[in-house]
C-alpha cells in the first residue's frame, strides 16, 4: 500500500513540476528546439552547433537544445549558483541511490542495476521526476521484501568507493562547469556540457575502480580468526563507513549552500525577491527582453522548480521511510543547511534506526563495537 501512495504522490508532484515549467518555458524552450531541430542548420560553432558526436544528425541536435538549455542558468548572475545547489542535490540523491543498491540484499535487484540509468534519465526529464516517480516507490518496495537485517548490510569498499567515485568523478567535474574557468558560449562549455549529461553513466567504471582500491588497501579485521566475530566486525565498519560519508555529503552541500548564499548576498541580489521573480515568470517580466536575456531567466526557472520539486521528494522519502517526524525533521532544516545537507543528515539518522548495532545484548556485538572504536581511535592518531 504504502508503494502505490508513494507512486501516486509522487505522480501527482511530477505531473504538477513537469506542467509549470512547460507553461513557463513556452516562450523560449519550442523556438530553441526549432532551431536546433532545423535541418537547414548546419552550423558546426556558436549557440546552435549541431555538431557534437558525428554518430548521428538527429542525436547532435538533440543535444544542440540540452546544452542550450544548461547554459542559460549557468549564464545568470542568479542561475550559477542555483545551478551549483542543483549540482550537489543531485549528487547526493545518485548517491543516495547508489549507497541503496550496493546493500547486501540489494544487488541482485533492480535497484542497483537502475541507479546509473536513473542518473543519465534525470539529466534529461529531471531529477525530481526519477527519484519521486520512480526511485522512491522502488525502493520502498524492495525494503518491504527484505525482512533480514543482514540485507542492509554494506561494506566499508562500497561506502568509501562509492562516495569517492561520485565526488572525484561527477562532483568535481560539475564544480569546475560552474566555474568561471570555463569561459561562456566556448567550444570548451558546450563539450564539458555534453560530456556532463552523461556524467552518471560513464563514471560507473571509475566507482568500480575506487571500490576495488578501498577492497585492496586491508582491514585490521582480516586477521580475526573467529568467522562470527569477524563477520560483526565487518558489518560494523560498514555501517560506520556509511555514516560517514552520510555526514560528509550532509557538511559538503551545507558549505556548498552557504558558500552560494553568501555569493548571491555579495551581488546585492536580494534572494526572496529573486524567486518571487522567477515563481512569476514570463508573465511578469518585461516586455523589451531580449530573447537571451529570456532564456536566462527562463532556464534558472526551470532550474529553480527541479530543485524545489526535488526538495519536496527529499521529504516524500524521509516521511515514506520513517515516518512524519522524519519528514519535519528535513523541512525545518532544508531552509538552514539546504535540502541536499538535510536529506543526507536524514540519512545518517535513519542508517542508526535501520541497523543499530550498538543496541545489541550480546557478549560478541559489544566486543565488535568496541573493536570498531578502538580502531578509529588509532586511526585518528
């Protein structure tokens, strides 16, 4: 039952996001994709290259229209640093999905197989939509069959390799896109962008690697003899592992959103008002824009409601997985630290609810436990 409500809200949420930014982008989006779509373009430079793989004409023109439409926020004094809030949300919720699908009893399943395919998917139809629409009733559903708590299980290789893939192979690229070291309407921005849509599929190779380097740097738990005990150990050290890079995303994206407010305020630009702005748009702008300036504002609209309608799917996911405390416990921080920040603080919280190893009686789990604590003490030192 709680699938199918999952999926009807989160229709309903897509079905309303998908339609306002439809209306919204009427004025510019049709006549941008016109352009590109005409076979009398040719041109092999400028805004409307359609030259980009040579694998096929209609596949390069389909990404004339999403590199055009990427970089109308990224070229706003208010789209960059949405678009850089956007980025790191979106990070997070692949992370999210990918740390999902790596458990144990998880990667058999659809779950796993889905998440790259997802990521590319939300690149073109938006984030909001795959993870409310799709993601969230997936993964609800393959939570209610897994009734073992060894399902939720993952390793330390996972959650480290995982995470570092993600960062160094999506975050950092994305970074550096919205960047002033790229320089606007360049060659060099318009190969970065289309190499970018696709991001969440060619860096699945480059997490395997990062998994197999964490696989083959050790644990002092190897050298335990006692099968029981070491297996405790190690479901330990995933679960502090997952934790971590939990609250490593949740600091990453609460800097992440400070760093960009404190941008916005420094351009005298006032935040409120701003959205007020784009929640209105088009039919409150000026009538002597020109048709850049449009798609500018249009396209960190369009950016504005994803993230939005993504931040109400952060909530959607803490109410379905844990109930409506969890769920206020993301609304009331997602204003402070931002929705990707509260969403992975969340998470941290329920990776304790779901697994709480330290609450176990027996003699065996308490030595794990402590075994794990005196492990990251001589690390620290």
């Amino acid at each position: 039952m709680k699938v199918l409500i999952s999926f009807l809200v989160g229709a309903a949420l897509v079905s309303y996001a998908t339609l306002n930014i439809q209306q919204a982008a009427e004025p510019w989006a049709p006549k941008i994709m016109n352009m590109c779509l005409n076979p009398a373009n040719s041109d092999t430079s400028g805004n409307l290259r359609v030259a980009y793989t040579g694998i096929s004409n209609t596949l390069d023109r389909i990404i004339c229209f999403y590199v055009n439409f990427n970089q109308q926020p990224l070229h706003d004094i208010l789209g960059a640093p949405l678009m850089r809030l956007m980025m790191g949300a979106f990070g997070t919720s692949y992370a999210i999905m990918a740390f999902e699908g790596s458990r144990r009893g998880f990667k058999k399943t659809t779950l796993l197989a889905a998440f790259p395919l997802f990521g590319l998917l939300a690149n073109f139809v938006g984030i909001f939509s795959v993870f409310s629409l799709l993601w969230i009733p997936m993964d609800l559903y393959y939570r209610g069959k897994k009734k073992d708590t060894s399902d939720w299980n993952i390793t330390l290789p996972e959650a480290y390799g995982t995470l570092a893939g993600i960062v160094l192979g999506y975050g950092i690229p994305s970074a550096i896109l919205a960047s002033p070291l790229v320089k606007d309407d360049s060659s060099f921005e318009q190969d970065f962008i289309c190499i970018w849509i696709v991001l969440p599929m060619i860096i699945i190779p480059f997490i395997n690697v990062c998994i197999k380097f964490f696989k083959n740097q050790g644990s002092s738990i190897d050298q335990v003899r006692d099968p029981a005990f070491k297996e405790r150990l190690y479901v330990a050290e995933g679960k502090d592992a997952l934790e971590r890079s939990f609250l490593f995303l949740g600091v990453l994206n609460m800097l992440n959103h400070f760093v960009n407010f404190w941008i916005v305020g420094q351009k005298g630009i006032r935040i409120w008002d701003s959205i007020l702005l784009l929640l209105g748009a088009p039919g409150n702008l000026p009538a002597d824009l020109t048709f850049g300036d449009l798609g500018q504002l249009l396209g960190t609209r369009t950016l504005l409601i994803d993230y939005i309608a993504l931040s109400v799917g952060f909530v959607l996911w803490a109410v379905f997985n844990s109930g409506i405390f969890a769920g206020i416990m993301v609304i009331l921080l997602t204003p402070i630290v931002g929705p990707a920040a509260a969403v992975s603080y969340y998470a941290y919280y329920r990776e304790n609810k779901i697994q709480n190893i330290a609450s176990a009686k027996t003699e065996t789990e308490k030595a794990a436990g402590a075994a794990v604590a005196a492990s990251s003490n001589r690390k620290k030192k």
